[in-house]
C-alpha cells in the first residue's frame, strides 16, 4: 500500500519534472518569438552600421536595414562582452 511519504515523494518527483519541462517551453517560445519578430526583440541600438574612412570609424546615424541584412562576411563584425571577456580570459592562460 502506498503511505503518505511514498506518496508525496511520487508527487514532489512530478512537481521538479513539470517545473524542468515548464522552463524548457518558455525557453523555446522566446527563442522561437526572436525568430519570428526579431525587430520587436532587439532595439535599434543593438546593431550599428559604421563606415571606416582613412582608419577611422564613422557610425552612421541613419542605417539600412537592407545594407547590413546583404553585408559580406568581411563587412560584419560581431562584438560581444562575453566573447571578448572568455578570449582575455584564455590569453592569460596561455602566457
């Protein structure tokens, strides 16, 4: 016979299980939402379109969506915290 321990153990295990499952779909419906309507999800000031001019870096007040959207692979830099932070990070390891 089930006891009132065995019982509420079998549910506590579904509650954990229900709350994983749960975090899975938000996660997947925000990134699915960033597919769909990416304009709605990043602000302007996440991307910049800079021209650079005898070495030096102009940012271009108004940007062309189509111009960056058809920019060659040399024409895009991607610049992340998180990406310059692990690259110091590994440099100083390797010194």
């Amino acid at each position: 016979m089930w006891s009132r321990q065995h019982l509420r153990q079998l549910l506590l295990r579904g509650y954990r299980d229900l709350r994983i499952r749960t975090a899975a779909v938000v996660m997947f419906a925000l990134t699915w939402w960033g597919v769909l309507y990416p304009e709605l999800c990043f602000t302007e000031s996440t991307y910049e379109q800079i021209m650079v001019v005898d070495g030096q870096e102009i940012v271009l007040k108004e940007t062309d969506i189509e111009d960056i959207l058809n920019a060659t692979g040399d024409e895009v830099v991607v610049k992340s915290r998180l990406l310059e932070w692990l690259e110091q990070l590994f440099h100083k390891e390797e010194s």
